[in-house]
C-alpha cells in the first residue's frame, strides 16, 4: 500500500512541474510588445499584464504617467526613446519592481524629477535638452548599473558626485549646441567608467577645456570633433590629446566624424604614438589644405592596432609618397585603411613588424607591394574590393610573404589566363577567398598547395576540371553562386569536410557523392535547379543516409525545378515508383504480364471455342466481300425455299421417312444440303445461301446433332442471319431429349436458343404426329413470289 502511495505521490508531483512549465511558455509566449512607429500620442491602455519588453520608441508620446504602466508588474524593458517627452517624474516606476532597461534617448526632456529605482541596469537620457547633468542623488543606490546615458549643455564636477563611488562599464555624454560656455575641466575626474564615449556638438568648432585625460575610462570615443588652427597656431583639440600622454589608463581611443586638416591628422597620429594607446580608429574624416613634409617619430609606441575609415580629402596635388611611407614604415602589428580612395601603397624600407594588414575598399591595383621583401611577417592581407584584375600578378605580389595565411581578394575584377604558366604561391597560404571575380575553371589549375579554406562564390565557374592541383589539406570549399552542373568528387579534395555549392545550375546531382567524399560533415546544395526524375531518387535517398546536420537548409531548400508538374515540390515530398526506374526490372514485369495475359487469352480461347468462331468470321466475312462484287441483278433475287433443313447423319432417316413426305405433300420447297448445294462452292458458302434462299430455317435437334461440327456451322450462320436481317426465322424441333450438361461448350449458342426460344418436340404418340405436322407446315407455309427454276439432284 504504501509502495501505491509513493507512485501516486510522485505522478502528482510530475504532473504539476509538466503544468507548471506550460504555464511558463504560455506566459513567456506574450512577453514583447512592439509599438513602435506607429503614430502614438499616448501610452496605449491595452497592454498586456504579461508583457515584459515594451517598445513604444519613434512616436509622438508627450508625457508618462504612472498610471499607463501601473500594472505591468513584469515589464524588464522599456524603450520610450524619439518622442516628445519634456518631463519626467521618475515616481511612475514605483511599481515596477522588475524593470531593468529604461531608454529615454532623443526626447525634449528638461528636467526629471528622481525617486528610488534600484534595479536599473540601463538608463539612457542622453540626446535631451537639459542643461545640467540629470544625476539625481538616488542614481547613488543603482549598484547594478552598467549603461548611463546623459545629455547637458554644461559640466560640473559636482554633479558627478552622487555615482562617483559606482563602477560603470560604459557612460554617453551627449554634450549640447551651448557646450564650452560653463564647463569645469576636471568635471570628468570623479566618473569612475570603464568606457566612455563623448559626443560634442556637432559642426560647431571644438573650443573647450575638458580634461579627458583625467577619466578614468579604459576606452574613449570622441565624436563630431572640428580640429582647426587659431591665428598662433593653437588647436583646443591637439591639446588635449596631447594630455592624454598622462594618461596611462586609456589604451583604446576611437575618434568619429572629424573634420580638421592634413598637418592636424598626421598630428594626431603622432600625438597618440607616444601615449599608452595600443587601439586608436579613427573614421569619417573630411581633409582639407596642403600637407607639409617633415619626419615621423616611429620610436616608444604602445600602439599595436591603427584603424582609418572612410576618408575624403578635399585636396588633390599632395605628395602621396610622402603619406605612403608614414603608414608603411609603422612599426605596429595591424594596420587598416579602408574607404579611402588609396591608389597605391608602398614597401615598407626595412623588415616590418605587421602581421594583419586591411586595405579594403579602396583603389588598389595589381601594382601594390609589388617584388616587396620586407613583409615576411605579414599573416594576413586584406585587399577586398579593390581595382586588382590579373590573379598571377597577386600570385607574384604576395610569393615573398613567407608568413602569410590568409588572404582576401574578393570583389575585384580578377581573371587567370592558364597560358600564364607562373603560378608559384607561397606555401604558407592557408585560407584564400576569391569571391565574387570574374575567374573561371583555370583557376583550380592555381592554387596554393597547403590550402584548407577556399571562397570561390560569385565567378564564372562550371565545371571542376579533373586534373585540378590535389588539395590534400583543404577542409571547406565555396563554390555557391556559379554556373556548376555537378557536385565534385573528393579525388584531389581527400580532406574536404564543408562544401558550399548552392544557387549554381545542379540538376542531377551525384549519387556517390557521400560514398566518395567520406570526410564531409557539412554541405549546403540547396536553391538548384533539380530535375525530379529517376536518376534524382538515389541522391535523395543518400541524403536520408546521413545525419540532418550535415546537409544544410534541408529540406527547405531543396526543389523540384522540373518537370513542370512537380516544380515547387521539396525534394523529401518527391516519390517514384521503383518499376518505372528499373529498365530491367520493367521489361521483366512487363514479359510476365503479358506471358500470364497470353497463358489466360489461350486458355478462354480453348474453352469458349474461339478460334472456331474466328474461323466462322472469316468465312462469313469472304463470302459477303464476294456478295459486294457480284452484280446487282444477280443479287436481287427472291426466297426460293419455304425450309432450309439442318440435321445430322445419323437422323437422315427420320428426315427422309417422316419429315420430307409429310411437308413436301404440300407443295412446300424444302432445301436440303444432299440436293441443294451447288458443286464448286466452299461448303460455308453453300450453308450460307440455302439459309438467305430459304424463308425458315429448321433444325433437328439430338445428342447426334450436339457432336456434328458442320451442324455447329448451319446453326451459327442462321442464329447470324436472325440479328442481320431482323426476322424471326429459327425453327426448333427436338427429335430427342437432350441434357444440358452434354452440350458442348462451344455450343453455347444452342444453350441460349434453348433457354430462351419455343421449340417443337417430336411426339413419341402417333395420335399426336397430325397435329405437329400442321403446326410445322403452318409456320414455313409462305407464298413464293417466283416460281425456282428446277435444280437438278445430285445425291451423295
């Protein structure tokens, strides 16, 4: 019992969990509700009580009340930013216990009226319009804050106080258009920050005394900075980076939206090689006047990484060597210039410490480090969307970088001319991407041998030629976007575990790909052209062999492409029969079946007769053709016989004793075969024009005439002759009883006349012959129109 218990005990327990997690998804089901760009005045009032993420940013919200979020006691996340809010009493979060994500970015705010919010891990006011940092002395209690936001036109160092003892990860400072009219320099002294990004008005020129070399942020970011030279020569903003030498804290500067001159930009430059900056970027820079040659101070440098983004000089005639050997002789390991419009890019003078270099998106030409020696170090080159155009030249350029590793040369206008036998990279290459080019099958004839990645996505590939250079090494292969009709085998690719072969022009893929690439744990073929005929269901059923992990986007990306009627149809929904794919296997189905249809067709023929009636067809058939050819007065003839008598042999007798006295007495023309049929005829001819010549038809029926073949004959042509003329001119006389079960089958004419016809039967009472004599002469008595020439006998 107790045992009973336990069980019931825990099937309860599992019950509730299983419930209480349903009720979980079904509340975490509801939990975001977007808002956004629609229009709004107000907060809506239809909001869910379930709704944890609310955005209701990019309206047109004036104010906030704590009564239109009342009672979302679950909200974590609310976005309010670009509205029109300009006052905010921090009370209406009260109730939200849960909120931890606060955005009131780029609204009017003025002024907020602070009360206890201790959960905020992220507050952003910045891009509003107060005039003092919005610190309130509650901000204190956030322990958890790792995001502030702020906005204010002037700084004080007091107002940093209240989160001077929290350790922030990251503080916007959105400075106002009025900025530099009240400030105290060391206001930032007291911001203990881990990163800090300053964003200064933007065009206005940066005249200020903001000591940022006091901070205590490991990474700054100054945006909107306008660098210019007073009349003696002075700039606010070299200054202060100039301070930042006292600084040893800052090791990542990034500067935003500058505009200054030449002298200042190379300034700057020089200014941070001797700070404690190991990350400088720099990015959207406009240059404007004239560039003065002087020598850069390459020594005691903490800078291991200088990034340039997106620069636009209004100046042309400029001494680009000049600039050239500045950037080249840095003695940093990783370089980036890219948006600039570089043309060129010269060697460094002597051995070089980069080992990353970026230079994409620029001018570039075939000519750039060309036969440099001084990049032995270098692993990785970027020269992405550059003006490059003949591959052997890049493979003569980067043959001297004995360190190299990777290299990215896509979207450029590079071709190979397989006739240009010099092909000799450096054998350290590991991973070369070459998409979108203009490269066709002749590159597979240049690779670097030790190569493990390949990007070839986006050229003019159709085929991988067989006698490609053995990739032993390469690991992944990109060929998407090309014009392949087939997959590749792994012959010269032994090592290859990722191919990447979508949206080519794949119809028929190989069967034996898996078989052949045994290493592959990833390919991605979808978005081809299948044809979903035979040769397709032995690939499908491969891919069914394998892990779904393996095949990328399947099944969603594998369709039928043709024939029409299939065209749509994923390739896992794709069935044909076996029978209509297997040749063999068809002609075999099809020999039994029609060796069983024979075997059966043989079989009814025997049992139903019917090669005899076959044999009656063509008589009667022949016989009608010759009736068509005789001429129409012969044909126009009339009955010359009141009777045409069919009999057996072996009832001769009875016909001739009993029959013809008792008929012919009367004057009636009886035709019989012994007298009638006209020497020269078949015999079906003859039985067929004694039935048309005569107006009935008389049949004497016994188990004799059941087993006579020529009174089967008589008997088919005048049942014939009943449906083709229409009358009724089949008589039956029954000499003696016949059982049906002694009929033959292939009488199964004379079973249904018996079935179905009135017959006479020859009484055995000789009181009774009187009276059948009178009924048979009654029903052949006729009137005949012509008197019958007299046909003479011939007896048999």
């Amino acid at each position: 019992m107790t045992k009973i218990n336990s069980t019931i005990f825990h099937f309860v327990i599992i019950f509730m969990l299983i419930l209480e997690i349903k009720i979980q998804l079904s509340e975490e089901s509801e939990f975001l509700v977007d808002r956004s760009k629609g229009g709004l005045t107000y907060v809506p009032k239809d909001l869910s009580l379930k709704t944890t993420i609310l955005d209701l940013s990019q309206n047109d919200i004036s104010e906030l009340q704590a009564s239109d979020i009342l009672l979302l006691s679950k909200l974590r996340v609310l976005r309010i930013s670009h509205n029109r809010i300009q006052y905010l009493d921090m009370s209406v979060f009260k109730f939200n216990q849960e909120l931890e994500y606060l955005d009131l970015s780029h609204n009017e705010l003025e002024k907020i009226s602070c009360h206890h919010t201790v959960n905020l891990k992220h507050l952003d006011l910045s891009f509003n319009a107060f005039d003092a940092l919005p610190i309130c002395k509650e901000f204190g209690n956030m322990s958890q804050l790792e995001f502030l936001g702020l906005s204010a036109t002037q700084l004080q160092k007091s107002s940093v106080l209240p989160i001077a003892h929290l350790h922030i990860n990251k503080v916007l400072l959105v400075l106002g258009d009025l900025y530099g009219e009240k400030e105290d320099p060391e206001s930032l002294q007291d911001l203990n920050t881990e990163s800090l990004h300053i964003v200064f008005p933007a065009g206005k020129e940066s005249h200020f005394a903001l000591d940022v070399s006091v901070s205590t942020a490991v990474s700054l970011e100054l945006s909107n900075i306008k660098c210019v030279l007073d009349d003696n020569g002075y700039s606010y903003f070299l200054s202060v980076l100039s301070k930042l030498q006292n600084n040893s804290r800052i090791s990542n500067l990034t500067l935003n939206n500058i505009e200054t001159t030449w002298h200042s930009f190379i300034t700057m430059f020089q200014l941070v090689w001797h700070t404690s900056i190991e990350y400088f970027s720099i990015s959207n820079v406009k240059l404007q006047g004239r560039l003065q040659v002087r020598d850069f101070d390459y020594s005691d440098t903490s800078l291991k990484a200088l990034s340039i983004h997106q620069v636009v000089s209004e100046v042309f005639s400029l001494p680009q060597s000049y600039i050239y050997r500045i950037f080249s002789n840095m003695n940093i390991q990783n370089f980036t210039v890219s948006g600039t419009h570089m043309v060129h890019m010269v060697c460094p003078s002597q051995m070089s410490p980069f080992l990353h270099l970026d230079f994409s998106n620029n001018l570039l030409t075939d000519m750039v480090f060309n036969n440099c020696g001084t990049l032995t170090r270098l692993e990785t080159l970027s020269l992405q969307m550059n003006q490059l155009k003949k591959l052997a030249n890049i493979v003569h350029m980067t043959k001297e970088m004995k360190s190299l590793q990777q290299l990215d040369i896509s979207q450029n206008s590079l071709s190979y001319d397989e006739n240009e036998e010099y092909c000799s990279w450096t054998i350290s290459l590991l991973s070369l991407n070459m998409s979108s080019n203009i490269l066709t099958d002749s590159v597979f004839r240049c690779l670097p041998p030790r190569l493990r990645v390949l990007d070839l996505h986006s050229n003019r590939i159709t085929s991988i030629p067989e006698n490609v250079i053995h990739l032993e090494a390469l690991q992944e292969l990109n060929v998407a976007s090309n014009s392949l009709a087939h997959l590749p085998g792994c012959d010269s690719f032994s090592s290859l575990s990722v191919l990447i072969i979508d949206y080519n022009s794949i119809s028929n893929p190989s069967a034996h790909f898996f078989q052949s690439c045994q290493k592959i744990r990833s390919i991605n073929a979808g978005n081809n052209p299948f044809q979903c005929t035979c040769e397709l269901r032995e690939f499908i059923r491969s891919i069914g062999q394998v892990s779904s992990e393996v095949v990328e986007g399947w099944p969603d990306s594998y369709k039928c492409d043709y024939p029409e009627s299939y065209k749509g149809t994923l390739l896992k929904d794709f069935h044909v029969s076996p029978l209509s794919c297997n040749t063999a296997l068809l002609i075999a189905t099809i020999g039994v079946t029609g060796l069983v249809l024979a075997v059966a067709v043989t079989v009814l023929c025997v049992y139903f007769d019917l090669p005899w009636y076959l044999r009656m067809v063509c008589q009667w058939t022949q016989t009608r053709h010759r009736s068509r050819n005789t001429p129409l007065h012969k044909l126009q003839r009339t009955l010359q016989f009141h009777a045409f008598i069919s009999y057996s042999g072996h009832d001769s007798a009875w016909v001739k004793n009993e029959l013809l006295p008792n008929l012919e007495k009367e004057d009636i023309r009886i035709c019989l075969h012994e007298r009638n049929f006209v020497p020269g005829k078949s015999i079906v001819e003859n039985i067929i024009n004694c039935i048309e010549k005569s107006y009935k038809s008389i049949f004497v029926l016994s188990p004799n005439f059941v087993q006579s073949e020529w009174c089967h004959y008589e008997l088919y042509f005048a049942h014939h002759n009943l449906f083709h003329e229409g009358s009724n001119n089949l008589i039956l006389i029954l000499l003696e009883s016949i059982p049906m079960y002694s009929i033959p089958s292939s009488y199964h004419k004379l079973k249904t006349l018996m079935a179905q016809r009135t017959y006479l039967e020859w009484p055995k009472e000789k009181s009774k012959h009187g009276l059948f004599w009178a009924n048979l002469r009654a029903s052949i008595r006729i009137k005949l129109m012509y008197q019958a020439k007299e046909i003479d006998h011939t007896y048999i």
